[in-house]
C-alpha cells in the first residue's frame, strides 16, 4: 500500500508532531543496582545475538527504484520479519511498495514539514518506527550528482547536494529517534559512501562534504543514544551497479580487487546486519562496502 505523506489525514487519535519542535522523550532511568559489597553490579546480559526483526517497524528512505540499494535493503528487512515502510520523492514508490508487499508514502525528505507528516502517516499506519535506514540521497539517473569543480559551482548546487544527502538524514533522525529512546530499542543506518570520508575526486566536492557530514552526524547521534538502547552506523559503498551507474562507473567498479561492482543486496546485507539485534555492541561505526578499493596501496603492484 502506498500513502502520500503530505496529504496523510491526521484526524486521528495522535497529535500531530512539530517537526521543527521534536524534543527527546527518553526513559526515565534509574541508577545500577549494587552488590552488598557495594560495588557495581554486573552489566545486564545482552540481547539474543539474532538476524530477526520479528515485528519491527522499519523505515527505508529513498526507495523508489527497484535496482537500488532502498529498495534492496527494504526487501531483506521484509524478508528479516519487519514490517517495512518505504518513502520517495515520486509516486513511483506505489510501484515498489506492491512489488514488496510493504507499505509505501511520498514525501520530499528535505522538508522539515514534510517528515513530520511522514512519521505520524508511519505511526498510524504501522506503529512506531524502531528501524530506520537513512538511504535517501544517492544520486540517480531523475536526480544526478553535481560534478562541478568548487570554483564553478552555485550556492544552489552546493546547498542541493548538502540538503539531498546530509539535511535528509537529519531530519528523518530527528523524527524518530525520541520514540526509539522511550522504548529503549532502536537501530539508525546511514548511507554514507567511500566518496568523501575515505577518499575524493575532483568535481564533487558538495557530494564528498556531504557524506563525511553523514558519517560525523552518525557518530554524534551513536554517543548521544548510546544509553537509550538505539543505535547509530554508517554504511560507505564504492562502486555499486545500479541502473544508473554510468559507464565510466562500471569500468571502475571492474578496477577493483574483487573485480567487478558491487550489488544492492550486498550492500543491503550490510545495512541489515547493523539493523539487527545481532549488531548490538556495534555503534557510532562506518562499514565499507567496496571490494577491498580503499584498501589497497597501488593498483599496479
């Protein structure tokens, strides 16, 4: 089913959210238990070390094509036992929410009123959001990155690749992450890329900033979550092959150790991991998933 967020009613039971007032409603917590020695008590054991999400409300954000990594990580955490919601720009997202059997809502991502829409339609229709996958902003065949040297690129250009792949992540966190701290479960995945926090290339500069403020909002979110249960990675693909990779990007895709591309599902197996309750006691992290191409020191050797 496929809902447009914008026009969600909101007549029902729940308030609506003020998404420029989002305020974080954490658990009331009281302090660790001592032993009679008065000493600290041991740590609570930690959750079932499980792939299942039995249950679980999962957002994944820029969902709209079937060969993309959205849409690849929303059907391993359908498969995974989550009750999944899918969001774009486009109504096309009706076609990858019947695909999926999931539910799917249209919402531009870059508006703060937009989002706050977005997660009551989420709330009423699934429940409160306990996984969220920040994908939305990887560039596409409809949107294209700007590759434009510093020196001739627009404030308009900068400020729209800022805003497709930084401002998105914040404010769909933002959105979630009181609800995620109040029950004291929670797993935000951020879609960085190797294209800024591990390495660059000349022309894309805006896009390379915006990703290395990805992984920087990851690990400022993963230290101020860290005691409510949730927690917060990153994942940076290389070269993916995806139905708008350009020639250009397959050829270095072929470059690589490994030889070839990476896909969307191992990617998306990537993501899912971390969204899991087997990735407990990992937080604050950035997973490559690249083929081994920024670890290599030449590749002539």
């Amino acid at each position: 089913m496929a809902t447009d967020a914008r026009a969600a009613d909101r007549s029902g039971s729940r308030p609506r959210r003020d998404a420029s007032r989002p305020g974080l409603a954490r658990r009331s917590r009281t302090n660790a238990p001592t032993s009679p020695a008065g000493q600290d008590a041991p740590a609570p054991l930690p959750e079932p070390v499980t792939m299942r999400l039995d249950g679980r409300v999962a957002l994944v954000t820029g969902a709209g094509s079937p060969d993309g990594i959205g849409y690849a990580t929303a059907r391993r955490l359908a498969d995974l036992g989550a009750r999944v919601a899918i969001v774009s720009t486009t109504r096309r997202i009706h076609e990858r929410a019947s695909e999926l059997g999931v539910t799917g809502f249209v919402a531009d991502l870059t508006d703060e009123s937009e989002v706050g829409a977005l997660a009551d339609a989420v709330a009423e229709q699934l429940g409160d959001v306990e996984v969220l996958v920040n994908n939305a902003g990887l560039a596409s065949r409809a949107s294209p990155e700007v590759l434009r040297p510093v020196a001739q690129l627009s404030f308009e250009e900068w400020r729209g690749e800022i805003d497709r792949n930084l401002t998105t992540a914040f404010l769909c966190s933002r959105a979630f992450i009181g609800g995620m701290a109040e029950r004291g479960w929670g797993r935000i995945v951020n879609l960085a890329a190797t294209a800024g926090p591990v390495n660059a290339l000349p022309t894309e500069a805006a896009y390379a900033a915006a990703k290395a403020g990805v992984v920087g909002l990851t690990r400022a979110l993963a230290m101020e979550m860290i005691a409510d249960g949730v927690t917060v990675n990153a994942v940076a693909p290389g070269t993916i092959y995806t139905a708008a990779s350009t020639m250009a990007e397959i050829k270095q895709g072929l470059g690589t150790p490994v030889g070839r591309p990476g896909t969307p599902d191992e990617v998306a197996a990537a993501i899912a991991f971390l969204c899991s309750p087997a990735a407990s006691y990992i937080t604050g992290q950035m997973l490559v998933v690249d083929g081994g191409n920024s670890v290599r020191e030449s590749q002539f050797r």
